[in-house]
C-alpha cells in the first residue's frame, strides 16, 4: 500500500453499495443520496509520472 501520491477519484456509496467516479469530492451519492467515502488507495509513480509526458 502507498502511502503519497494521486488518489484515485472513485467513490463507493456506504448505504447502497453504489461505485462512481467523481472529478471533484463527492459529498452524497447520487443514487441514494447516502454517504460516500473515497477509494484510499493512490496511483503510483511510474502511472503518475506518465500524466507529464
């Protein structure tokens, strides 16, 4: 698990189980309205690096 670096911008809804991708934070699910927590994983370097090129 990294620790530093892009976090992945997917989302999964906590109520109904929902996943979707947001490109900025999510505050509610927009199935359910429930709340939602964001992915903790990051991409790592070689993907992140390759943003630049």
């Amino acid at each position: 698990q990294l620790w530093w670096g892009h976090r992945i911008p997917v989302w999964y809804c906590q109520g109904c189980g929902h996943m979707f991708a947001s490109r900025e934070d999510a505050r509610a699910c927009p199935k359910c309205g429930g709340r939602v927590e964001q992915d903790p994983d990051v991409l790592d370097t070689w993907f992140s690096s390759a943003l630049w090129t």
